[in-house]
C-alpha cells in the first residue's frame, strides 16, 4: 500500500518553505514597505513551520505506513533512521557554527545541562534553555517527538477505512491540545512545560503543533487509498490552485489580525495553512505528469536542489556566521542599508554554504544510511532463506 517512490515536487516545496522561514527572520520587521499582498508571506513566514510538519506527516505516512502494519520494520531501526536524517548534519552545525564562535551569547549555554540539551536535542522541554543551540532547535524537538508518537499513529491507521483514520486523526489532535491546554493550569515548575503559559505551549510544543503533523498523515493517507486515479489527477491542478488560494488567504488574515503567536486565532490560521499544505502536498503527488504549473515549478531541478539543501540553510540561518556575515560584511562593512537587499544578498550567500553542509556531511551520511539498510535486508534474507523447513 506505501509507496517509497520519491516525488521531486515535494522537495521543492521544502525550499519555499524554508525560504519563507529565512526571510521571515530577516526582514520581517521590514516587510511595512512592501505592499501587502507581497509581504505577508514573510511577515507571517514562520507558517512555514507548519507546512514542514504538514509534509514530515505525509512522507513518514507514505514510507513507514506498511512497514508498521505489517511488522517489517522493529521500532528500535525505525528511530534510528530518523534520527540518522536529522543528528548528523545537527550535530555538524551545532559545533562548528555554535560551540566553536562561542555565539551569539543568547545562544551559549551556561551550563553542562543546557550543552547536554543542545546535543540531545531537547532543549524545547525546558523553557529556560528553549533558543539555546542553533534557534530553531526547538522546532526539531517537536519533529523528534512526532516520529516517537508516529509508529502508534500508522499502526492505528493499518487498514482501516478513510473515514476511520480521520477519525483518528482529529482525536489525537483534540487530545493533543487538550493536554497542551491542562499542562498551563497545572502548578508551575521551574525550567519545566508544567504551569506554562497557554499561548506559549501552543506555539512552541508538541501539543499545539501536532494537528499539522495528523493533517499530513491524513493527507497519505487519502492519496495511499486512492480509488479512481485517473479521476484523481484530473482534478489535482484544482486542487494545487484551491490549495495555494486557501493557504495565500489564511496568511493574509494572520498579517491583517496580527494576533499573537500562540493564541486561538493565531494558532488556527496557523494550522489552516497546514491544512491547506497537506492538500497542496497530496495533490501535488497526485499530479505525476505535472500538468499544473505549480508542479513543474517545484519540480524543477534547481528547486528540488535548494529543497534537498534546505534542512541544512535552515540550521545555519541564525548562527554567528550567518550574522556576522548579514550585519557587519553586508552592513557595516558593505554599506548595504535597505534590509530588503540585504536579506535576499545574505539568502544568496547562505544558501552556498548550506549546500557545503549538504554535500560533505548530509548527503554522505544518508549514502552510508541506505548502504546500511541495503546490508541489514540482505542479512536478513539470508537468515529467513537459512531457516530449516519445518
């Protein structure tokens, strides 16, 4: 039933969605002099945030549906495979970029504690040590806790009919949040999510974030079952522009209301652009032959380039280098005033050094990543083809 055929498309959303978070960080007090049609994708670019869990969803549900279901996977390999797509490379950026510079001191630990959160990355469970590390660290906390809680989720969905699994998925969803909401009344403790505050939990934790995650699995799991294709892709392009439209109008609302992170309405047109992520995502998929433009757009190589470099660009955008490069060798030194300019000078001199990180580090250790899983299922036929017939 999965499908671990890759879809080109899909990478390149990452690279608009990383892009958005790039910019969103820094221009976004600058995006007043753009009109606003044109602006608000990055001044509420931080949804990219959300159209990245949206995706995580999708493809864990398209390549680990089955393998769940049918136990041809332990979760022990599981959790080590993922955690090989995203420690590496972290762990890279983490000492080279941040540990090494010794900034910037917001980000610098003071403690053997917050390094030991740093490397482990859990530093989003302890308020206290939440933008230590890399900055966004706290984003990848909440991606570690979804592949944890993800297995649970494929084996409830296994075979189960369409309307089931959305059942499924709004259920944990509202148990998500309601936790998230119980944690804020119960008595505070220091350096801890207990007794936190609301808004804070639903912006930066699990609870708050997990709708966009179901959304995606939901959307997998649409497109895993699948009746009529060709039907199906007739309609894609509809769906790609109805999408892109629905996801477009929600970002406009999150600029026009400017309510605060975290709150209700922030957090619901936040999970609408999800929503609307997860269906451009499932759509996309569906649209093999590309005939909607936005297919062969994000499909395009050099897109699928800079979204295969994007978790990398991602990890490195607010470190020392990163800033030192944007605000002395851009600014001071370069004389470089308008922000706007300055912001996409420093995207194009990010995105080479991101590309670095990709090919040395990321793209080596997923090579020895697949040798190994090539290695692992040889020995186990071999075991199986051993057995003595009973």
């Amino acid at each position: 039933m999965t499908t671990k055929a890759k879809i080109p498309a899909l990478t390149g959303l990452r690279a608009v969605a990383a892009g958005m978070v790039f910019f969103y960080h820094w221009f976004f007090q600058y995006v007043d002099e753009l009109p606003l049609l044109i602006g608000a994708p990055f001044k509420a670019g931080y949804v990219g945030v959300p159209i990245f869990f949206a995706l995580s969803g999708f493809l864990i549900t398209m390549r680990y549906l089955d393998d769940f279901g049918q136990k041809k996977i332990t979760y022990g390999r599981y959790l080590y495979k993922r955690f090989m797509r995203i420690f590496p490379l972290y762990f890279a950026v983490v000492t080279l970029f941040v540990a090494a510079f010794g900034r910037p001191h917001n980000m610098i630990p003071d403690s053997w504690q917050g390094w030991l959160s740093i490397y482990t990355l859990t530093q989003a469970l302890f308020p206290d040590w939440f933008f230590l590390g890399t900055l966004v660290g706290w984003t990848l906390t909440i991606e570690l806790i979804f592949y944890i809680v993800a297995p649970l989720m494929l084996k409830l969905f296994y075979q189960k009919s369409v309307r089931q699994v959305l059942i499924i998925c709004a259920a944990a969803s509202l148990l998500m949040v309601g936790v998230g909401i119980g944690f804020s009344f119960l008595p505070p403790v220091a350096n801890s999510l207990l007794g936190a505050e609301r808004d804070w939990l639903m912006h930066y934790t699990f609870f708050g974030h997990a709708p966009d995650f179901f959304a995606g699995m939901f959307a997998a799991y649409l497109f895993l079952a699948r009746g009529d294709e060709e039907t199906l892709r007739q309609r894609a392009s509809w769906l790609i522009w109805g999408s892109v439209v629905l996801a477009y109008a929600a970002i406009l609302a999150l600029v026009v209301r400017d309510a605060p992170l975290g709150t209700p309405e922030n957090r619901g047109l936040g999970f609408l652009v999800a929503l609307a992520g997860s269906v451009l995502v499932l759509a996309t998929a569906l649209d093999r032959d590309g005939r909607s433009l936005v297919t062969r757009f994000l499909g395009l190589r050099w897109m699928v380039y800079l979204g295969a470099i994007s978790y990398a660009l991602y990890l490195i955008q607010l470190t020392e280098p990163i800033q030192w490069l944007y605000w002395l060798a851009l600014g001071k030194y370069g004389g470089v005033e308008n922000r706007i300019l300055q912001a996409v000078l420093i995207y194009l001199i990010a995105t080479p050094i991101a590309a670095l990180f990709y090919e040395l580090i990321e793209k080596p250790t997923h090579r020895l990543l697949a040798a190994w899983g090539r290695a692992a299922a040889v020995n186990r036929a071999q075991r199986i083809g051993s057995r003595p017939e009973t």
